[in-house]
C-alpha cells in the first residue's frame, strides 16, 4: 500500500526519508483528519502518529499566504524540536515551502516574537506555557489557526499542564479542528472535542509486538553493578536507561562513565544548550548511552535505540508503555530491561496484568 490523497510531493518528500508504505495508524488518520472531523489518535509508542497528523495538515497548507495555519502542543523542549526538525526535513525533502518555527521557554521570547511578526511560520510547535504567555500578549495570531494539535495528550492533559491546555483550546475552539494524540488514553476528552473520532491502530493492541521485556532481581544496592553488567553484555546500539528520581540522573552517568561507558544524560537541571548537546551526541553516537527522567525523555524519537533500562520502576503502568516505546521504532526489534528487587517483583506482575504483555523474570 501507498499513501493516498495527500501531495505528491509529500509522497516523493517521504520516499526521499526512505518512507514508502503507511503504517496503519497513518492510513485511518489521514482521511478522518481531511475531512475536518476532531480525531483522537491512539496508538503505541513508535507507530507512526507524529506522520499520522503532520501529513494532512502539510497536505492542506496554503503556502501562499503568509500566516501561521497551525499549532502543534507538545510537553518538553525536546520533542517541540524534535517534531519542528520533521517538519523541516519533509518540507525540504517535497520541496513545498512549509515554514515552521519552535515556540519554548528558557529562550529570548522578543527573538520570538521577532519571527512570529516578519516571518508568519505556516506551522508553530510549542510547549503550552510558552503557546499561552503568546497567545495572551496577542503576539500568536491564535485567530488563524485552522487546526490545534495536542501531541502526547496523556501528558498535556494531566492536571499539571491542563489548565494551560484548555485555555489555549479555548482560545482556539472556535475555528481549529482540534486532533489529540496519545499512546495510552488515561484522559476523558469528551469536554475537549466535537463529535471526535477515535482512531486505533489495527492491531487493536497498543503495545508493541516487536519489543522484548524481561526483568532481572537484585538488591537495591546492586542496582548499578548489575546495570552495567548488562550493558557490557548486550552491547546496545544506542541505550536509554530510566530513572525516577531527577537528582539521581548525574550520580548513575558518573558512576557510569566513571566505569567508561560513553554516557551522557538528559536532566531537568542543565541548561538549554547541555540538554541539547547531550541529545545531540547521543543521536549521532558519540555518546551511545543516555540517562534520563520520564519527562526529559518523553517523546523521544531515535530509532537506533535497541534497549531501554528501567532502573527504578515507573508508578504508573502506562508509564512502562512509555519508556518502553523509545525502543523498536518504525518496525525495528528492542528490548526493554527492568532491574527490580525482589519487593518490585508485584509491581511488575501488574504491568503484565495491566498491559497484556509478557515480561521474562530472570535472576544474574
């Protein structure tokens, strides 16, 4: 199968990022959201749903008149970029002429606002406080926006960024169509959408097929030891391991480059420019380790990712399907490792419970 009833040059555009065949999720999304309709888009970490919504939006873009026609939510700088850099590449690639810009806080907002003036970007992709501060000093023209996009919506629309969320909805209401996009719906939207449609992947499963999950027990105390053990032993293309607490972030990378691994990491505390630059050496493999928290790493899109590490366990059993789906990208295979003591072990017994998955006990 191709991809149908979208530009041609979208299609060529694709071809050229070695994108061929729709995914499912891409196939059901694209004609429900050219149609207009409000769409919810449920499917499982690496299957597509970034692609699912910016095609028919890029699809329907009037690039001739200078004005920015839709705005993209998203919850961390790093997956803001992230989709803004897609946007780029795929408009280069196709050769269409889609301008797009990245709205996030700890940056020059008058350099902003600069860009959002002269250059009128076709797409805007920010995170919702900076899409708010804009939007009520009037500098975000939020009356031209013909289509809203919440991506990671089971994020956004938890109680620490929702008030944000619906106020910028809103603000937008009126005119935007208004698409969510989400791997777990732990979310009520009912207040949020008119007359959605619900779209899941085929499979009807929203756990990925081609990931491996097993969990190994130890004490706690030996977390770190056997956290390197491991990964001398898969040997990973790229690595992503987890842990809970943010202030612990700096203490795992040392310890690991201390035993020279080539780690970086991703924490709440660095600055813009040292988050970027971890990521940046983590996605061309100079570092082929990266520690993070949940946040810092949500969204994350790099397939060359074949393990995930849970150091300490997520609370939440969507969260697992989170952490778990920064591996096995786009039809690829991963392995999702938890390291656990033996109390974690009723823990992990619900995630299977839960998420219908087979997570292998083994013991070192």
């Amino acid at each position: 199968m191709e991809f149908q009833n979208i530009n041609e040059r979208l299609v060529e555009g694709l071809k050229k990022q070695n994108i061929q065949t729709p995914m499912s999720i891409q196939v059901k999304a694209i004609d429900k959201i050219l149609e207009g309709k409000d769409v919810v888009i449920e499917a499982c970490t690496g299957s597509g749903k970034t692609l699912a919504y910016l095609l028919p939006i890029m699809h329907r873009m009037n690039t001739s008149v200078k004005q920015c026609q839709a705005l993209i939510l998203a919850p961390t700088h790093e997956l803001v970029i992230q989709i803004n850099e897609q946007i780029k590449l795929l408009s280069k690639n196709s050769e269409l002429n889609i301008t797009s810009t990245a709205l996030i806080g700890g940056t020059n907002i008058s350099r902003q606002v600069e860009i959002l003036k002269k250059t009128k970007p076709n797409i805007l992709v920010a995170s919702t406080g900076r899409a708010l501060e804009l939007i009520k000093s009037k500098k975000l023209p939020i009356q031209s926006i013909k289509t809203l996009v919440i991506d990671e919506a089971d994020h956004l629309l938890q109680k620490d960024h929702r008030s944000e969320v619906m106020q910028i909805i809103k603000a937008a209401r009126q005119q935007a169509q208004i698409i969510l996009c989400t791997a777990t719906m732990t979310f009520e939207a009912d207040d949020i959408l008119n007359e959605a449609q619900f779209l899941n992947s085929t499979e009807q499963v929203l756990t990925n097929p081609n990931i491996t999950h097993v969990a190994y027990v130890t004490e706690k105390r030996k977390k770190v030891d056997k956290l390197k053990t491991l990964l001398n032993k898969a040997n990973p293309t790229r690595a992503l391991i987890f842990i809970n607490n943010g202030h612990e972030v700096n203490v795992v990378t040392e310890k690991l480059r201390h035993a020279n691994f080539k780690v970086n990491c991703l924490s709440s505390n660095q600055t813009k420019q040292e988050r970027a630059t971890s990521l940046s050496q983590f996605r061309t493999g100079k570092a082929n380790i990266l520690v993070s928290s949940d946040l810092t790493a949500r969204g994350l899109d790099i397939p060359e990712i074949t393990h995930v590490f849970n150091l300490d366990l997520p609370p939440h059993a969507p969260h697992y399907l989170h952490r778990a789906g920064r591996t096995a990208r786009a039809d690829r295979r991963g392995e999702c490792i938890s390291i656990i003591t033996e109390g974690e072990q009723k823990i992990i017994k619900e995630y299977k419970k839960k998420l219908n998955i087979e997570i292998e006990q083994l013991e070192f």
